[in-house]
C-alpha cells in the first residue's frame, strides 16, 4: 500500500504548477490550468492560472484565436484604469518628486497600488465576460 501512495505523490508533484505564474495576471498559479488535448510527439503545451477567472478570461481568448503576446484591448484599458489608483498615490508623495528620490517603501506602495488596480481592472472585466469553459 505504501508503493501506491508514493506513486501517487509522485504524479500529483509532477502535475501541481509548484513555480508556475498565471498566463493572465503573473500571479501564482493555483492548480487551475489547460493542457493541449491533441496528442503529438511533442511535450503538450499547457498554461496555469490563479483562478477560474483568469482561466475563463484566456479560454475566451483561445476561442477567438487571439494571443497573449500583445496587449489586448481589456489589459489597455485595465492599464488605463489603474493609472488612477497610482495617481492618487503620487498625489501622497508629491509630483515634484523624482523616481530616484522615491523611499524603498514609497516605491513598494506604488508598485502594490499599479498591480492591484489592474488586477482588479482584468477581474471586472472578466466577470463581465460570459465566457465558457471548454471543459
């Protein structure tokens, strides 16, 4: 019974995405992923995601044939939506301030508040996209 329970650590290790990054967002990948069905000689490709959101909003991406190579219309927009996040973090530190005089908290807060808002940005338009699941 032993060898069985090591055999199926040993599968669960290798399907887990311990490192992985989101292909949506960059955050770390939870166990929800895709995998290419269409066997060939090679490796399948597959992609891993934090959420069922972030995996919904590829999926529909994937439907449409579009890539994730350049910045989609949603991520310009989302882009756009946290510039407003972080305006109001500058407006606490002061336009006049240069980068380079940014304290090391400074810097963390403002790149916290950048990612944050266009998290947020992605997830609300995802919920608003109705799109299916292909599984």
């Amino acid at each position: 019974m032993a060898a069985l329970s090591d055999t199926a650590a040993a599968r669960l290790r290798l399907w887990h995405p311990r490192g992985a990054l989101c292909a949506v967002c960059r955050r770390p990948a939870r166990g929800f992923g895709w995998f290419d069905p269409v066997r060939s000689k090679r490796p399948r490709h597959s992609v891993w995601f934090c959420s069922m959101a972030c995996q919904g909003f590829w999926s529909g991406l994937a439907k449409r044939g579009l890539g994730m190579v350049d910045l989609t219309e949603p991520e310009q927009a989302a882009i756009r939506s946290a510039m407003k996040t972080v305006a109001e973090v500058m407006e606490e530190i002061g336009w006049e301030t240069q980068l380079i005089d940014l304290t090391e908290p400074q810097v963390l807060t403002l790149i916290e508040v950048a990612i944050d808002g266009f998290q947020n940005a992605m997830l609300a338009t995802s919920k608003g996209d109705e799109t299916e699941i292909p599984f």
